[in-house]
C-alpha cells in the first residue's frame, strides 16, 4: 500500500513552466505543438481558437488601418 502524499512533496507531473525556451523559432514551435496538443486534448477548445484568429485578424487590420491615416 501506498502511503498519501504529504501537501508539501513536489507534485510528479512535468511543469512547463520549468523547461526553457527562448524567442524564435523555437518559441514558436513549442507554442504551436502546444496550441495542438490542446486542440486534440480539449475539443471543446476548437472554436475559441477559431474565434481568436478571425478577432486577431480583424484588431490587426484596424491597427493597419489606423497607422496608415
């Protein structure tokens, strides 16, 4: 039998915040294979992502829009 953890042991599970990662490409590959791994896990998530491309293309646009006047 397993003994019950203690609140203060370290949980076993990885912790993305602990893993480094700079800017680039590599940056925006672990973004991006985030993005999908939580597309696959969590579909539910699908037409938030869906959502936010279509408003960040519209914000980018105005942004455009207004810089140009």
């Amino acid at each position: 039998m397993k003994p019950s953890p203690r609140p203060d042991d370290p949980h076993p599970a990885i912790n993305i915040s602990k893993i480094p990662v700079g800017g680039g490409i590599a940056g925006a590959m672990v973004a991006a294979a985030i993005i999908v791994i939580g597309l696959i896990g969590v579909p539910i998530t699908r037409p938030f992502l869906v959502a936010s491309i279509v408003v960040g293309g519209l914000v980018a646009l105005v942004r455009r829009w207004i810089v140009r006047d």
